[in-house]
C-alpha cells in the first residue's frame, strides 16, 4: 500500500500563463497522473477486470491513447488515423486487453499519442474551428480532452486501489 504518485514529479500547470499553456499543462498533468497510477502493476493487473464492463487499467490507457488522436489528428486536423484497436465495427476494441498484453508498451503508445496531439496543438489557435462544425473551435475540443482524460484518472484511480491497495493524488 502507500501512495504511488509520492516523490514522483509531474508537471505543474504555469501559474500565471496564457490561456493555452495553461490548458496544455492541466492535460499534461493528467497524463502523466494516469501514467504514474499505473506504475507498478504486472500485465496481469493492469488488464484485470474488477468491474462488469471491460474498463481496465490497460484499456483505459489504450482508450486514452485513441481519444488523443481522434481528437487532434482527426478532428482537428482532418487527418485519419490508425485504429489500432477496434474501430466501427467494434467501438470498444482498445478496451480489450489481456494479461499477454504490455503495459509497458500501452503506456509507450499513449505517450506517443500524447506527443502526436502536442505537435497539433502548437500549430493551431484556440480559436480555430475545425472543418466539422460539431466542433467549435480548438479550445473546445482542447477542453473536452482534459475532461475525458481527467474523468478516466479517476477511474484508473479507483481500479489501482482495488487493485493493491495503492493511493496518490
């Protein structure tokens, strides 16, 4: 037991700036946290499911890594990308996980994905309107991407103290 995230520094959203950076840094310090609350765990553990649906800590991940490009490459820059894991046919394949796969190479790719999404960010405004005007602007989708991947930290949160009794901010 203990807290996983203790003594493991995380990047700290700019105190005083622009609204951009600052935005940027809340979706990297979720990021991060997500990564640190899985820290530790086997394959095994991280692809267990405690829960009736296939939320796991691996698919969780993998999840996030796909919400990343969906929203930056695809919807904000109208580029495809490659879904790995599902698709149309099955909207639900990055949550299929087992213990015979990585975390360590789940974590690899949503740090990839993370990467991918920066690089958009930095080449467009806040104000921006993608092509598909179900999206406002950039901030809006910029926004939505904080809120989804802070609601699954909460999740990962959860399954890590069910998991092994480990807790953290």
């Amino acid at each position: 037991m203990g807290d996983v995230t203790q003594g493991t520094p995380r990047t700290q959203p700019p105190g005083r700036g622009d609204e951009k950076s600052t935005l940027m840094g809340f979706l990297m310090l979720n990021r991060e946290t997500v990564v640190i609350k899985a820290q530790g765990l086997s394959d095994e553990d991280a692809a267990r499911r405690l829960v009736p649906s296939l939320t796991t800590v691996s698919g969780i991940i993998r999840h996030l890594a796909d919400v990343e490009r969906s929203w930056f490459v695809e919807a904000v820059e109208q580029r495809p990308y490659d879904r790995r894991f599902g698709g149309d046919d099955d909207p639900d394949g990055e949550f299929r996980v087992t213990g015979a796969d990585s975390l360590a190479e789940i974590v690899e790719d949503y740090r990839a994905a993370w990467a991918e999404a920066d690089e958009v960010l930095l080449r467009h405004d806040l104000d921006e309107a993608p092509e598909n005007p179900e999206y406002p602007s950039l901030r809006w989708v910029l926004v939505h991407v904080i809120e989804e991947t802070a609601r699954h930290l909460g999740h990962v949160d959860i399954l890590r103290e069910l998991l092994d009794g480990v807790t953290g901010e």
